[in-house]
C-alpha cells in the first residue's frame, strides 16, 4: 500500500545550532495548516526567543501510477499541474510562510489522503477528505507516530489540531500525537472553526483553554504567511469576504490566540 512507506522526515530546515532546550513544535497535517491556525502566535514565541517549529506531516510526493479524478479536481481548483510537480510547488509556499513567520521546518514524506491508495491501486479518498479513515490506514496513526518519536526530545510541547471539520488528515493525524504522550495542547483548525465555528464548542468541553496574547504586528506577520500559500486561498473560506478578514475578526475577539490542553 503506498501510504504504508513513511521514513525519517525527507527535508529540514532549522535555523539554530543549538536550539532552546524546550521546542514547541506545532503540528500541521498539511502544508498550509498550523501557519493558518496558529501564525500569529508563532510569530510571537519567535521573536521572544522561543524555539518554534512547524511539522508538516503529509508531505510526501504521490506513489508512482495515476492519480484519481478528485486528485485532479483538486489540482484544478488550486491552479496547479498536478503530481510531484504540485507537492514541490506547495512545499515551497510552506517554507516562505514558515519562514514569514520565523518557524523552523520539517517535511515528513507521507504522501495527503487525495494520494493515497490500496494495495490494488485504488484511490482511499475519491470523493471527499471529509470522512472516516479508510480501513486501509488503520496502521497509518501508527507510523506516523514512530516517525514523530524518532524526532522528538523529552522536553518538547506538541501543538496539535483538535481536527475540527473532520478532515480525515487531521482526524489521522491528531491520533498519532496523542499516542505520544507528550506534553501536549491543541489547536482550532483554520479555515475549518471559520467555516463552522458551531463545531468548536463540543470539540473543547472537556479541555481547558490558555490565551496567548498576539499583538498586531503578530497578526501582520500571521496574515503575510497565510498569503504565502496562494494556490490555496480561493478555495480555503466559505464565509462572506475574504479570509484576511476573517481572521481578522478572529484574532480581535481578544487580541490573541487560545490553546486548549486537558484538565
């Protein structure tokens, strides 16, 4: 099965020899996740000094072979070729966003669920990312984590999405970190708690939430690394105006990001 080959992460990029001791290493399932969630806060800890760092997950070049109609329809809808072509063109994006706002970066070589398929070749996901894990990937939290793990320090904070939506990536991914046991925290999918903020309230009962303050030159800073995944914005928000303004008013509410973590 091709989503079953997962390796030691296939690119780094770390701009400190000798890292703060504790990392916060934000969890993003795709390219642009963790930068849209969480930018401005990242943003924040960057410039205080604390070492930050995005770890993208579903990263990976498409398994040799076709790939299946939605992966196309996706393709079409982002204004890119398709294949490895358009994985390396996000992959790009992602480093200008990181890099906007001073995340340190990892690439983990699994490949999206648009990508991956059965044993006999057939695409997992055809129609939709919003669904159950295929049985296919039941293992796929698994190996994920292993790959984590061989990358973790003690002392690392994992941010991880609260997989709001019910984007099978995030639902996948968010098994794998909390298998860890790590000092853990979550986060609010964006653009998905934009899109549907009703899903947030029942996703974060049991857990209590932390504000970070994100000033706004944060939100600046936040909002330029959103707008470096440009094949994306069309089609990331469903509300009236533009994403931009979205987070905005997001971010105004209390001039600052929450994290949740468990009692």
């Amino acid at each position: 099965m091709a989503s079953a080959s997962i390796n030691i992460p296939a690119s780094k990029t770390r701009s400190n020899a000798f890292p703060n001791p504790m990392r916060w290493i934000y969890i993003s399932p795709h390219f642009d996740d963790a930068v849209l969630s969480c930018g401005g806060l990242i943003f924040e800890q960057t410039r205080q000094g604390t070492s930050a760092e995005i770890w993208t997950i579903l990263a990976g070049d498409p398994p040799p072979g076709p790939l299946s109609e939605f992966a196309h329809q996706n393709h079409a809808l982002w204004g890119l070729p398709g294949g490895k072509e358009t994985v390396a063109m996000r992959r790009a994006e992602d480093e200008q966003a990181c890099s906007l706002v001073g995340a340190d970066l990892v690439h983990f070589d699994i490949p999206d669920c648009i990508y991956r398929r059965s044993r006999q070749g057939q695409a997992l996901y055809p129609e939709t990312v919003i669904s159950a894990p295929h049985p296919a990937d039941r293992k796929l939290p698994d190996r994920m984590a292993a790959s984590l793990r061989s990358e973790l320090l003690k002392e690392d904070i994992l941010v991880c999405p609260l997989a709001l939506g019910g984007h099978v990536d995030h639902v996948l991914v968010r098994q794998a970190v909390e298998s860890l046991h790590q000092p853990l925290l979550y986060y609010a999918d964006v653009p998905y708690v934009l899109n549907n903020p009703q899903t947030l309230e029942p996703a974060i009962v049991s857990l209590e939430s932390q504000l970070h303050p994100v000033s706004a030159t944060g939100l600046e800073a936040w909002l330029a690394g959103v707008a470096a995944y440009r094949s994306q914005i069309a089609s990331l928000y469903k509300g009236e105006g533009t994403l931009e303004d979205a987070i905005r008013s997001y971010w105004s509410r209390e001039s600052g990001l929450r994290l949740w973590n468990i009692h």
